[in-house]
C-alpha cells in the first residue's frame, strides 16, 4: 500500500512536471492563445479583424470572411479606384467636377450639393473622407466611368484583383440592397492597398477633425472620432446603416509599427469605437516589428574572380522583418548568406547574397544582399590592354 502510495505520488509530480515544461517550452502560446481568447469575449461586434500594414501581418481575427453589410466603408474601393483616376491623370486635385440631378438626391451623410454645382477634386475628396459625403462618392463614379452602375462594376473588377474573397459591390454609397457586402479581411485588404500605396496622400484628409467647405459655409466634422481621441490614429472610414450597423476601419502608427483594425456590426457607435480601441491596444501592446542589425564584417567586400576589379562590396538596402510578440525578441537572430567569392561580370544591385531573420532557428523573412557596383568581365583583349597600359606607365 506504501509502495502505491508513493508511486502515485510520483506521477502526480511528474504530471506537474510535464505541464510546467509544456508551458515553457510553448513560447508563450497558451498565454497568447488565453490572451486572444480574453480580447475576444469584451466584443459585441459581429466581426473584428486587426493586422500590421507593412506585412500585412494578421495579429487577431473574429468571424473575419463572414460576409456582412458594409455601409460605408465601400467608400475604401471609391478611394482606391479616385487614385488610380489621379495615377492616370484622370483627375486632378484643381479640377471641377459638376453634380448632377442623380447625385444631388443621395441622402444620408452628404454636403447638399445642388444640381449644376460645381466644386473641385480636392474639396469632394475632403468631403467624402472627413464627412463620408454620399452625393460627392456618386460625383466621382460619375467622373471616372459616366454612371454609377459603370462604376460599379469597376468596383468588382477591382475587388476580383485585390483577391477579396467575400465581397459584392451594387452601389459606390453602401447603402443597404442585396447582394452589396464585403467581409472584416476583405476590409482590412482594402485599407491596406490605400495606406501603402496612398498613405501620405490620405491621411491629409482622414486625420482632419474639423474642416469646412464653400467659404466656411459647409462644416466638416469627422465621422471617425478616434482621430481626435486616439494617439497614433491615421484614419480611415466609419461605417452605418440599419443592416450594417456601426463599422470602423481604423489605422494608427505608434512607435514605427502601423495597425489597420477593422470592426463591423456593433450595435451603438460608441461601441464600434471602444472596441476598436481595444482592438488597436491589444496589437500596439501585444506586439512589435523586429529588424536586426547586421554583425561587424558582414558588408566586407567579397572577392569578384575574372573580373575588372578584384572585389566588389555588397549591400543590403532593406533588412528583413517579422510582426512578433514583444516576449519573442530573444528568440531572433539575424544571419547572412555570402559566397567566399563571386564570378564576373556583375551588375548593380544583383543579388549576391542574402540577409536572414531567424526565428529559434527557423526562417521568417529574407531580403537580398546585393552588389554596390556593376564589374565588367575580364576578357583576354582586356587584359592584353592592361598589360599593355602598364608596361608603358613603368617607362
């Protein structure tokens, strides 16, 4: 009975051992995993989505490709679709464009253009992302494909592009109809295209918080009021109707590190900014971009055979990075992939080598290691006029 005793005594602590060490050794991944868990309860919003713009890194996900209605935040394809019009000097920012009988009759948010009025590019855009103007999005539809319908289908043309994967467009509003919805991921797609490819132009207008148009005769209030609350917010677009509810794609950059969070479906609007305050917490918190420096000698010049210079000095013109949790930061090790040597005729910026992040050992993200300079070829015709250059120089 002793003996029994002790034996399950034993296999109680070697129990407990185990789950020490499972804990340990799990880099965090239970904590992180009762973490999500945790940040996943506090919301009534039907989907939420959070990832880091640069990598497009996904930090947290709820219901993510549920397909849902999206308001106005079918403005973000408006957007990327008025770009492209401004890349292809389609537009212009000092351009009038003219409403017509159509877009005067939007409703919803919108600044009361009159048929036949007239106002330029750049005050429309103001409008339509500070006030989510519905009446300036059809003038715009108007402008770059005649009628709304056209538009559209631009839209879908478009979404088919990006690779969304829950997304239909009927309108360039977000007016509830059937078959108009998009997902939280297809969102944060879309925020992304805009702040990379447009960030600078864009956040000109979303981080206005007040603003105003026709001489001060048309006040402007940002319908995203993370903008004046939030530290670090960039944008981006607000989003409600009867069967969407409260939206908010929300982008902010703190510490180099920039969050697109995107939550649908919130009963109050109050709601849909809390918890994308928590939502953009968790991740700022949470996580970090790590970049690692390059160890003493990795940019040493490396030996250039049959060539016209002996050696050629290689670069790394971006490093590698990783979206991680800020407790890995130890696990990183940063290695380089060089040749003792390397063969003639070279040009510049080819590739030569790599920089690697490591990750407990394992690869998360590469860049190139390429050459400063091009270096001919050393033919025998080269050579003999070397020689030749030399023997004359010596007399």
């Amino acid at each position: 009975m002793k003996i029994k005793h002790i034996t399950k005594k034993l296999g109680s602590r070697f129990c407990s051992a185990l789950l020490i060490a499972a804990l340990l050794l799990g880099n965090f991944s239970v904590f992180a995993d009762r973490e999500k868990r945790e940040v996943a309860m506090s919301y009534t919003a039907k989907a939420a989505y959070l990832i880091e713009q640069d990598t497009g890194t996904v930090l947290f996900e709820q219901n993510s490709t549920q397909e849902l209605a999206p308001a106005s935040l079918t403005k973000l394809m408006d957007l990327i679709l008025i770009y492209e019009a401004f890349d292809e000097g389609v537009l212009t920012p000092g351009q009038k464009l003219t409403c017509s009988s159509y877009a005067k009759t939007m409703g919803g948010s919108e600044i009361w253009l009159k048929e036949g009025e007239q106002m330029t590019v750049e005050d429309l855009l103001k409008a339509l992302i500070v006030a989510s103007a519905n009446d300036a999005a059809v003038v715009f539809a108007e402008a770059i494909a005649v009628t709304e319908e056209a538009f559209v289908e631009k839209m879908n043309q478009k979404a088919q592009e990006l690779g969304l994967v829950n997304t239909h467009f009927v309108n360039c509003t977000g007016f509830d109809e059937e078959g108009h919805y998009t997902c939280a991921q297809d969102v944060a797609t879309m925020a992304r295209e805009l702040m990379t490819k447009h960030g600078e132009e864009i956040t000109r207008y979303s981080t206005i918080w007040m603003d105003s148009l026709r001489n001060g005769e048309t006040e402007l209030v940002n319908t995203n009021r993370l903008v004046r609350f939030y530290d670090g917010t960039t944008g981006l677009k607000t989003g409600t109707t009867d069967a969407a509810g409260h939206c908010l794609c929300a982008t902010a950059t703190r510490n180099g590190m920039s969050l697109i969070s995107v939550i649908m479906g919130c009963q109050s609007s109050d709601a849909r900014f809390e918890e994308s305050k928590q939502l953009l917490d968790y991740g700022f918190s949470s996580f970090m971009i790590y970049e690692g420096a390059l160890a003493e000698g990795a940019l040493d010049p490396i030996k250039v055979v049959r060539g016209e210079k002996t050696e050629v000095v290689p670069q790394a013109q971006t490093m590698p990075k990783a979206v991680i949790r800020k407790e890995e930061a130890e696990q990183m090790q940063v290695s380089v992939e060089r040749p003792e040597q390397v063969e003639a005729p070279l040009e510049q910026g080819q590739q030569i080598g790599s920089v690697v992040l490591l990750k407990n050992g394992q690869e998360v993200s590469r860049e190139p290691l390429t050459a400063t300079e091009a270096i001919g070829e050393l033919t025998f015709g080269k050579s003999l006029r070397l020689l030749c250059r030399s023997l004359v120089t010596m007399q």
